[in-house]
C-alpha cells in the first residue's frame, strides 16, 4: 500500500521577529512581502493554528502590526501524517510527467476533510501516480490546486510536482486559467448573458454555507450566457472571473435561478429526477506550466445531466 508521508506543524520555536515600523498593516500581508512562506493563504493557516503568533498570544490574520511587536514563529516536529492510497478508477484526459487532468464523477471529494479519509480524488490519484505529486499544498491535499464540489462534474488539474503546482497557482491567482460550466436552474432567463458582481462570505444563518454578504466577504464575479431555455428551465455556461467556495451556486441562487438538485442552494421540492447539483465542468484552458504552450480540455454533459435535458425536450414538445 502507498502512502503520502508529511510532517504536521507542532509548537516548536523557530525564530522571532520584531516589527520596526510606524505604518500600519496586517499580519498576513506583512509576513506575505516578508517571502518567508511561498503563499499568503499557507500564512494565514499558520497563524490561524498558532504557529505565528504575536508577543506570545495568537492573533488572527487580520491582526494590525503595532511598532514592537514581536512575531514567533513555530517550526514542524517531526510527526507524520499518512493518507492511504487507494485504487479507485479515474476517467483520465490527459497526463504527463509534470500534470494529470481528470473528468471528476459525482459523489467524490477532491480531497480528504474532517473525518473523511478515503475514497477522494487525492486518495485515487495517489495510487495512480505513486506518490509523484506535488507536496506544497496542504497535507491533506497533495497536488491540489484548484477544486471542484463533491457533487459538482468535470474537469480538474492535478500537479505532479512542484514546478507545475507553483506555475498552476500562479496562473489561478492570476486569472489567466479559463474555467466553464453547463448549469442547468430552475426558470427562464431572459436576458441572453448577464454578469453577477455580488461577494461571497460565510453565512451568518448557517456556517457549513456560503452566501451573497457584505461583512467578511471577498469579492465573487461570475458571467454567464444562456445555451437553451426549456419550459421553467434553463442552460446555462457559465465562467468564472473569481473562484470562491461554491461560487456558482450561490451566485445564481441569490439572483432567483437556484441550480437544479442542488440541495443546499436549490428549490425545496425539486421537479426533476436527479440526486445532484446540475452542475458540470466542461472546459478548462491553461499554459502548460514546463512548455508554456497552451492547453484547452473540453468534455460533454455526463449521463444524468443528459437524460434530464432530454426529458425536457419532450416535455415541451408535448404541451
């Protein structure tokens, strides 16, 4: 049985930093120009769990710097964490030595959480590959990048190492990666495209969820352009400017065309046979992070999302 091996951050000093400054400005953005750790979102992990700390007392990542405070940071112990590699069947599109690009099914987490240990994406391609990924990202989620929602079909990029995790987070941040749905909702629409400009955040109602807030939000466009409406439905493709959690479906939700099966976001009573979100990644575009040369994935509708639109079809050629 393989396994992925990683050391787990324990309180262990390192060293100690004291800030000399008048200006004000947060922890994370400070310590981010500093270069001390390759991403911000690493550096607000580490202070979020402790090992940065200030003048002895954790802080959160917004924390304003104040002329002598004293930074500590904590180094990993020597402490191991394995996640199993199992062999689970993946619908490869393509694979080198430096990525993978797989065709995710309903049903499977990109990575382990909580609990939940086995039957992920990293879990499978662990096994496929052997261990050769990329070890920058988290220690649950070796070679992620970018992710899909459990119930969310499609495309998803895997780095094999890191050179290509480094070049492929780069070109997300930078938004220089084409990402685009097929979702189908609940209404007509009635404009032919249309933007949503609305910032995602944690809800206050329920903290599992996500939702359109002001306070404690980032910002979260989505565009979208209609490909067929149905009677009380309609397709749609739509593309991402930013990548927040559950972006899409809180997007389209908020503006009043709840995505179909979605059982967070969606109707109450759904009208259509189907245990998932219709929701499907049908194309991603990036730079190939060693040749640079540029790479373009398309996959059609899976089988559910297929059957519902022929369902629909019929529907409206009999009224």
């Amino acid at each position: 049985m393989h396994v992925f091996d990683e050391k787990r951050n324990v309180m262990k000093k390192k060293q100690e930093i004291t800030y000399c400054y008048d200006d004000k400005i947060r922890i994370d953005q400070y310590i981010t120009l500093q270069k001390i750790y390759p991403s911000r979102s690493q550096i607000k992990n580490l202070i979020s769990n402790g090992n940065i700390m200030v003048n002895g007392c954790k802080v959160k990542p917004g924390y304003i710097l104040k002329y002598g405070d004293k930074m500590q940071f904590f180094e990993a112990e020597k402490r191991e964490l394995q996640i199993n590699a199992e062999d689970i069947v993946l619908d490869i599109i393509f694979e080198d030595d430096d990525l993978i690009v797989i065709n995710k099914p309903a049903n499977m987490i990109v990575h382990p959480a909580g609990s939940i240990k086995s039957g992920t994406l990293v879990n499978a391609i662990l096994f496929h590959c052997r261990n050769s990924l990329s070890g920058i990202g988290d220690i649950k989620r070796p070679g992620i990048v970018h992710r899909l929602d459990k119930n969310t079909t499609g495309l998803i990029v895997v780095a094999k190492n890191d050179i290509a995790h480094i070049s492929l987070s780069k070109q997300i941040k930078d938004r220089m990666t084409v990402k685009k749905y097929f979702a189908l909702v609940h209404g007509e629409i009635k404009n032919n495209s249309g933007i949503i400009d609305a910032p995602i955040g944690r809800s206050i109602k329920n903290r599992k969820k996500m939702a359109v807030i002001e306070q404690n939000s980032k910002n979260a466009v989505s565009r979208y352009q209609v490909i067929k409406r149905y009677h009380g439905f309609t397709l749609l493709e739509v593309s991402l400017v930013t990548g927040r959690t559950h972006q899409i479906r809180v997007h389209l939700s908020y503006i009043g065309f709840p995505i179909v099966g979605d059982p967070d976001y969606g109707v109450r009573r759904e009208k259509l046979d189907i245990t998932r979100q219709a929701l499907h990644a049908y194309l991603l575009e990036f730079a190939h992070p060693r040749t640079k040369k540029y790479m373009e994935f398309k996959i059609p509708l899976p089988e559910d999302m297929q059957i519902i639109l022929e369902s629909l079809v019929e529907k409206k050629n009999s009224v």
